[in-house]
C-alpha cells in the first residue's frame, strides 16, 4: 500500500498507474482539469487499453466542464457512462487498474484539490478492495443496485455510517480527525462519548458547536480536502466522505479503512505537523484579538457547551403546532430564518443584561 499526499505527490503515481496498465482502466470522476491525466488515458487507449470512465451527473460546479470533458473522452475512443440521479450527488473518486490495482483518493483530478489542498489518496492491491470497487462500479455504471460485501470498503449511503460509527467506537486512546465539516449528530455524540471515556480527540477542520474534551482546529496554511481518521495510531481511514449528514446518507461516497504501519505513520506525521501550524495560527489571532473580540469569544463557546440538542426541541414544537392546526403547513426556510432571529433575540438580551451587571460591578469596585 502507498500513501499520496497532496500537495506534493501530484498527478505522477496516476499517471504512471494509467501507463502501466495492459488490459482496462476504470475510472470515476467528480470533477477534473488534469491534462496530463486525460493525455495518459487517451495513450492508453491506443494503446489498445480498454478505458472505462464514469462521469458524475452533476457537480455545484454545473455540468458545462463536465459534459465537455466527456465529450473530449469520447472522441479519444473512451467507454463513458454518466452515474444516476438517484443520490444527490456521485462525490467518490478512484481508479481501478487492471482490477488488480486501486487508487482511492480523498481529492477530485483538479489542480485545486492537488496543488493548493492538504488531502490524501491510497494505492492498494488489497484483492478485496479491489473486488469490491470493481462491483461498485459496475453498479454504478448500470445504474443498479449495490450491495456492500467487504466492511473495510466504506461506501455511502450503504454501509459507511454503520462501520464508520463502529470505528469510532472502537478508539480506546486517541482520535486524529481531518473533516471539513464534522456536523452529524449521532456522529458527534460518538466523539463526546469517547472523549468522556479520555480518548483524546483532536480535529483539524470544522466541528458543528463546542463538544467537551474535543479539540478542533482551523487548517492555517492550506486549503482541506480529505476525509481522513487515525485510530489509536494503528489503524485509519480514507476517503471522500466527511462526518456529515448528507455525506453519510444521501451522496455516493467511498472510503476504505486500513492497517499499513507506513502508510499510518505518514498520516500521524502530516497532521502533527499541521496540527503546530493550526495551534500556531489560532494562537497569533488570539493575541491579535481586541479585549472585546476575546471577551465575545469566551462567551460564544461557554454558550456553544450549552446548548442541548435541538432535534428533540424541534421536533416536539412541530408536534405541539400540528396539534392545534388541523392543516398544518411548513416553510422550513421561514421556519429556520425566525428560530434564527427568536434566539438572536433572546442571546442579545440576556448578554446585554450580564454586561450591564458586570460593567456595574466593575465601576463599583473601583
């Protein structure tokens, strides 16, 4: 197994993985603007190489360079098929070589994502990762149902949310989390579970509200684009999906959980480094904060640890109103736009009021 780490390993274990190929290249695309792969697929095409691409429906970015670049693929003699429209989106990336070869990776074929983000890809020839791909991409390309056969291939909606729970569960010392947005629920409360339990849990990227016990950092000096988790510095995992209601049960992800001692290293060590760089960087703005700005943020996370969840909260006021109305209808947009104000609100009064008692107190005291 080899680990790409991106920036830095580029687009040269790919394309060496294409030019080696002697029977067929599979391929699944999110988004992509590398030439130099895209030169490497139509080469192997002549060289009578059997190239297969599977070409995400949609991307937020819109299907212009999409649909262009399946046009360009066609025409260098490619099999392209386009995924469903029955997930909001196709978001795995990976590459079958020869199905004898995998190429997993948490970053899309962009320059972006390889040249200016921190992200990871893994090549292995794990003959039941790579049997369970190929069965993934088949399905996907027939647009036909998947069934999940192999734990340690991680696929949304299928089987992620289930082995990924089971993973976290599994930390007995420490948790090292790089997610761009850690916001799931059930997900969430695994993590303050295992930090109750004193597993240090540490995260670079974005944690939805403050969690007792668990550190989050902001990468500093690069843009985030991995879904990755080390677990007790034995085993990781690797892929496209993030800790995320969406990612976990409404999108195609894919990730692959591992234990390659190398390959487990390289993880630790790229994000211990990053991890100084983030506590470095979040120290120097806190230093460079005003005295207000420090103040509002001390109080902004007092207030984040308090706050319960408001699913049950939620829940229990719609059935409460459904009661009394006997044709209830719901704008979730209006909805959320004045619990947003209702709290704003309430917030605003109750920290004017503690500031007047402490400004008070303060001009007494002197």
């Amino acid at each position: 197994m080899k680990l790409l780490i991106q920036p830095g390993d580029g687009a040269h274990s790919l394309i060496r993985g294409i030019a080696s190929a002697k029977s067929q290249v599979e391929i699944m695309i999110f988004r992509f603007d590398q030439r130099e792969i895209e030169t490497a697929l139509s080469n192997a095409v002549s060289r009578g190489v059997a190239v297969h691409a599977l070409i995400a429906s949609k991307n937020r970015a819109g299907e212009e360079n999409l649909r262009a670049l399946e046009l360009r693929l066609l025409g260098a003699g490619v099999t392209v098929a386009r995924t469903g429209d029955d997930l909001v989106r196709y978001h795995g990336k990976m590459m079958i070589v020869d199905r004898r070869e995998l190429y997993l990776l948490a970053f899309n074929l962009t320059r972006l994502d390889m040249e200016r983000s921190r992200s990871f890809g893994l090549i292995t020839r794990s003959r039941e990762a790579v049997r369970e791909a190929a069965k993934l991409f088949e399905a996907d390309s027939k647009r036909a149902p998947y069934e999940a056969g192999y734990s340690r291939f991680l696929v949304s909606p299928v089987n992620a949310r289930r082995e990924l729970a089971k993973f976290i569960q599994g930390a007995k010392r420490e948790l090292v989390i790089y997610d761009p947005q850690v916001s799931d629920r059930s997900m969430i409360r695994l993590l303050a579970d295992r930090a109750h339990a004193g597993v240090s849990v540490r995260i670079i990227g974005r944690l939805l509200g403050a969690v007792p016990g668990v550190q989050a950092l902001k990468l500093s000096h690069m843009r985030l684009h991995t879904r990755t988790i080390v677990r007790d510095r034995q085993v990781a995992f690797l892929g496209s999906q993030s800790l995320r209601e969406m990612e976990l049960d409404a999108r195609r992800e894919v990730g692959l959980i591992f234990r390659e001692p190398k390959v487990v290293t390289a993880l630790l060590h790229t994000f211990e480094s990053d991890w100084q760089l983030a506590e470095r960087a979040a120290t120097e703005k806190e230093e460079a904060a005003s005295p207000s700005e420090r103040i509002a943020k001390k109080v902004a996370k007092a207030v984040a640890r308090e706050i319960p969840d408001v699913a049950p909260l939620v829940s229990g006021a719609v059935e409460e109103v459904a009661g009394e109305i006997a044709e209830l209808e719901i704008a979730p947009e209006e909805v959320e736009a004045m619990v947003k104000g209702a709290v704003k609100e309430v917030v605003r009064d109750v920290v004017k009021t503690a500031l007047d008692m402490s400004l008070e107190k303060s001009a007494g005291g002197q």
